[in-house]
C-alpha cells in the first residue's frame, strides 16, 4: 500500500478528509510555516522602517526596553500577545502533525465501521487553546521583564541568554520531559483509551495532548526570550527540533540537544561575564 493510498481518508467528510492529508506531510507544513515566519519577519521589519511609532516598534522594543514614550499598556500587550501567538502556533504546527494525523486515521477507520466521528479540527482546537494560552504568559512575562528593566539594572544580557539555554538543556534530561515527549511520540494509546465521539470530548483530548506538549517544550519555547524575539532563524531552527524530536524514537537526539544548548549557555555566559 502507497503512502497516497494510506491517506486517502475517502470515509471522511470532505473538509476533514483534506486536513487529515495536509497533516500527513509533515514536511510540507514545516517548510510551509518556516515560509509564513520568514514572511512575517520581513513584514514586521517593513513596518519598523517605514512607521517607527507604531505599537509593532514597542513589541520589538519591549524585551529589552521599556515601552516607547506614547504606546499605551493596551496596544503594547495587543502586539506581544499577537506576536507570540502567531510565533508559537507557527512553531507547533509542525510537531502536531504527527498527533493530528493519528487522530485522522483513527476516525477514519471508525467512520468505515460507522461509528459516529467528530472533525479533526475539534482535537486541533483543543491543541491550539493550550498554546495561545501560553503564549498570553509569554506575553505578560515579557512585559513584566521589560518593566523590571533586568537588562540595564547591571546584569549582562548575554549572561541572561546563557542562564536560559543551560536551563533548556538541563530540562532535556528530566523525568517531566521524557514522561511527557512519550506521549507526543506515541498519541496512539491516550487516544485508544480515551476515544470520544462528541465535540467537547474530542476538544478535550487536543487540549490534553496540548498540555503533554506544553510540558515537552515549554522551556524550549523559552529559549526564545535568550536568542532574541521574533528572530526567524532560530523560530525554524526551535521548530525543526521539536518536530524531530516528536517524530524519533529513544531519547538520543533529545540528550544530544540538551548537551548543545548547555554548551552555548555556558560559552555564552563566559563571554559576557569577560566582558562585563
């Protein structure tokens, strides 16, 4: 059987059956979004260049700084969260595909039996919920960090960024990591157990396996404050390793990640503590 064959998803509805077929090329996603944030951050630059006092600038600004003299609280936290929200699901999208998937197979087969079955977009919801609700802390605690103004109060930045990967890379060798990317890399089982025909059950199960992911990637996702905020190389960069992570078997390449990151954490903070 071909792989065009095996995802033909002919049982489903039409709209349903084309989603479960994006998601089973993962790749294409991946590329997809890396093209969409490419895009975005040239966007973002644009508007930089071309309208300087616009609340994008206080977005760009505020990790390191203060907010611009006239950007009130409001318009300065709706452009962080809108940032993060579009970073973060642009990061995740890639590594969902895998659960998404299953999940279009597993209705798939039911709906050849009969059985009743909800759309896929139900669980993907459910995913996306957990995701846009951390990006709204995300958001605050970039807030909160500009106005603490940590970067000028005599600490290196680069000392900072250091502290955060090492943080990542220990993070790679805990237990809530491995228990939770065991449920990312196996979706099969919590949803054999824990089938649901019904909307609401269905968008409980994404935000289950959201949550699982959150705790697979969280700290990764934080890597982001030490790298730089919108920063596109490093968003495809965070988003290929968590979708290869999500799509290997055995726990080398999530060690060999945590061993890069505490390297650069260290080598990173060295250098800024040197030149302080």
């Amino acid at each position: 059987m071909t792989e065009a064959t095996s995802h033909n998803f002919t049982h489903l509805a039409p709209a349903d059956a084309r989603l479960g077929r994006i998601f089973a090329r993962p790749k294409a996603i991946a590329t997809g979004c890396v093209v969409v944030l490419s895009g975005l951050g040239w966007f973002c630059l644009a508007l930089l260049t071309a309208a300087p006092d616009t609340s994008w600038l206080a977005a760009m600004q505020i990790l390191c700084r203060a907010p611009p003299e006239g950007a009130s609280n409001l318009s300065t936290f709706a452009a962080t969260i809108s940032m993060w929200s579009a970073m973060t699901l642009a990061m995740m999208l890639p590594s969902a595909a895998p659960m998404i998937l299953t999940y279009a197979e597993i209705a798939e087969t039911a709906a050849r039996k009969g059985e009743q079955i909800v759309s896929p977009l139900a669980i993907a919801a459910g995913y996306a919920s957990v995701w846009l609700a951390f990006s709204s802390a995300a958001a605050v605690a970039q807030i909160a960090f500009a106005q603490a103004a940590a970067l000028e109060a005599g600490i290196p930045g680069g000392l900072l960024a250091g502290v955060v990967l090492i943080g990542a890379g220990a993070y790679q060798f805990s237990v809530l990591k491995h228990a939770c990317l065991a449920r990312c890399q196996h979706p099969f089982p919590f949803f054999f157990a824990n089938w649901a025909t019904t909307p609401r059950g269905v968008f409980r199960l994404g935000l289950r396996q959201g949550l699982y992911c959150l705790g697979c990637c969280w700290v990764m996702m934080l890597v982001m404050f030490a790298v730089g905020v919108m920063n596109i190389v490093w968003m495809a960069i965070l988003a290929a390793v968590m979708t290869i992570e999500k799509l290997q078997i055995g726990r080398r390449f999530t060690y060999g990640v945590g061993v890069a990151f505490i390297v650069a954490g260290i080598a990173m903070s060295s250098v800024a503590w040197q030149w302080h």
